[in-house]
C-alpha cells in the first residue's frame, strides 16, 4: 500500500477494518490505484433522468452489462448504480471492479421545485452484491432537506456497522436557491462541509463557479479574501471546507461537455488538491473506443502524465 492511500486511511480512524480495507479497495483499484485519486463511472441517470435521455446517444448503454465492461477496460476506481443495473452484472463480474450501490434515487416524471429521493435499496444489497460502498444523495435547499439528513445518518451507521464505506452525493437545490446559486462557491462549499458532518468517507460534489449566493456569506469571503477567481481556487475551497482536506472530495462531472473543457476542469481539480471525477454521462454516452480514449486522458491528468499538465 503506498504512503498516500495510507495517510488518508489515517484519516479514518473512528471506522472499523472492514470500512477501512473498502476504502482501500476503492483508492488502490484501477488505472489510478494507489495515487489517492479516483474516477468512478456512476449510471445511475436512467432512473434520474429517463432511458432515452440517458443512452439514446449510445444505445449500447442501454445494456447494464456495457457498464460494467467500460469502467473495468478503462481502469476506474469503482462503478456506481442503482440496484436494478448492479443486480444484473454483479454476479458475472464479481471481483473486477469495486461497485458503489446507489440507494436512493430521484426520478423526473413529477420535478418538484424542492426535491426528496426515494429510498430504493438497503444495505444488506450492498453486501448481498459485494460492494465496497454505498452511495445517498441529498438536497441541502431543499424543504425536505431534514428528513435526506435524518436517513443517512441511520443509513450510514448501518452501512458502517457492516464495514461498508459511504459515498454522499451533496447537491444542493430547492426553493431557496436560485438556479446559479446550485453551484455558487459559498454553497457547494456549505454542501461539502454537511455531508462531512453527515459522516461520508467520499463526497461528490458539483464544480463551484465564482458567483456567491448567500448574503452573510458573501460578506464574510469578501472581507477574508477568500481567493475564487479561478475554478483551481474554488476547488481547493470546497476540499478545505470538507475537514481541511481530511475527506475524499470528487466533482460530478455533469452533462456532456466538449472534451477541451472536461480536460480543462481535471486539471483544475488536480491542481485545486481535489480527488478526482465521478463521470457519467461525458463517458457512456460517447461510443465505446471514444470513451475509452476519453477516460484515458483524463486519468493521464490526475497522474499526472498528461502532456499540458
């Protein structure tokens, strides 16, 4: 084990040796193994987003065993998905990859201004597939925002008790916000700190942008300076606000963008001190030897191997 994944092991001392040999499995699996950063495939959009919107541009990924395939030949840290899709491949790729059961899920048919997911797997799936992790959204913005808190803290300490690691999806929504103010500096930073507080091992946050939406937190970073010019600046922000850097911070890395620009943003990560990328729709809905190329140079930058780096 290299001197990196066991300093933030270290970090973990309050977790028993099953939660803690999981986050070694996840941070010494794949290309990136032993680095201490990560890139996670997670398909969990056919249920938040619908099946045509999700794979109709590659409808291989229709399939749920094309996923399994893509994140094992690109070497990723771990795939996440819901119980439907992880049940269909678990068995016939058991060992090849650490998987993340997603379990809760928020579907689009009814878009509610402040959204709650529904609880759609349990723990005991997760150990009955072989994961490493689970993984729990929540919405803090949201009026409903109480009761995600109050599940994944039961959700979590079982998941724990079992030796399992816990992965928060924090994305912050809801009336409260505006539509700029989901991925303003202040709350994606406030978002990390709660799933921190909530218990994650691993957050997955959105990439902050430099507007600030909150009042009296607006004064406060401009009064301390608090450097945000840059999206390097901003993730080193969000990574500081989840325990000085104490727990694992990835950035989602959201709809499908033109390469230059997701390159561009690794490097800001990387460079920001962040832990890496959970990408799912900027891999799976590209053809297959395009998404392998595509996830290649994005784990070249995170070792640091990229040629602009």
């Amino acid at each position: 084990m290299t001197k990196r994944v066991q300093e933030i092991l270290s970090w973990y001392g309050s977790d028993n040796p099953g939660t803690r040999a999981n986050l070694a499995r996840l941070l010494n699996a794949g290309t990136l193994g032993g680095t201490g950063r990560l890139v996670i495939l997670p398909v969990d959009q056919g249920f938040e987003h619908g099946p045509a919107r999700s794979f109709a541009p590659n409808p291989a990924g229709y399939n749920p065993l094309y996923h399994f395939e893509l994140a094992i030949e690109t070497g990723c840290s771990a795939y996440a998905a819901p119980l439907g899709f992880l049940e269909a491949g678990a068995a016939e790729f058991a060992g090849e990859i650490p998987l993340i059961l997603k379990l809760n899920n928020h579907d689009l048919l009814n878009e509610e201004e402040d959204p709650i997911s529904a609880v759609t797997a349990a723990v005991r799936d997760a150990l009955r597939l072989g994961c490493a992790a689970i993984g729990f959204t929540i919405y803090p913005g949201s009026t409903h925002r109480n009761r995600m808190y109050e599940q994944i803290a039961e959700i979590g300490a079982e998941a724990k008790a079992v030796g399992l690691a816990v992965v928060i999806w924090s994305y912050p929504r809801g009336s409260g916000l505006s539509r700029a103010g989901e991925t303003a500096l202040d709350v994606v930073a406030y978002a990390a700190q709660i799933a921190a507080q909530l218990g994650a091992h691993i957050i997955k946050v959105k990439l902050p942008t430099e507007h600030l939406e909150l009042d009296a937190a607006k004064r406060v970073y401009e009064t301390s300076r608090i450097p945000r010019a840059t999206l390097a600046d901003r993730v080193r922000h969000v990574v500081q606000s989840a325990f000085d850097g104490r727990r694992i911070v990835i950035f989602s890395g959201g709809a499908r963008e033109d390469d230059a620009a997701v390159f561009e943003q690794a490097r800001a990560i990387r460079d920001g001190g962040g832990f890496g990328s959970i990408i799912g729709r900027n891999s799976f809905q590209r053809p297959r030897a395009e998404a392998v190329r595509f996830l290649a140079q994005v784990m070249g930058i995170y070792a640091g191997s990229d040629a602009e780096s």
